[in-house]
C-alpha cells in the first residue's frame, strides 16, 4: 500500500512541476496557440493536414 502512496505523490508532484514550467513559458512567450496544438496533434495522429477541423 505504501508504494502505491509513494507513486501517487510522486506523479501529484511532476503534474506541479508540469504546471510551473508551462505558466512560466506562457507568461514568457504568451499563452499557447490551441489551433496550432490541434494541428500539432492531428500529425501525432497521423491524420492528413486539415483533418483536426472535421472532428
């Protein structure tokens, strides 16, 4: 039980680290650019260019 604890914390703790590094990048470079994300998702997907707008 204690090392299902000791991951639950551990990955509380990286989702914070997670939050701080992209607040700081955003308020460095501005907040982020969710069509380009999408975009940027649908190549991940491998779905031809475009295709993220039909969904």
């Amino acid at each position: 039980m204690s090392a299902y604890v000791e991951a639950l914390i551990q990955r509380q703790l990286e989702r914070e680290r997670l939050r701080e590094l992209i607040d700081d990048a955003e308020s460095e470079h501005g907040p982020v650019d969710q069509a380009a994300v999408e975009a940027e998702r649908a190549v991940l997907r491998g779905e031809p260019a475009g295709s993220a707008d039909a969904a």
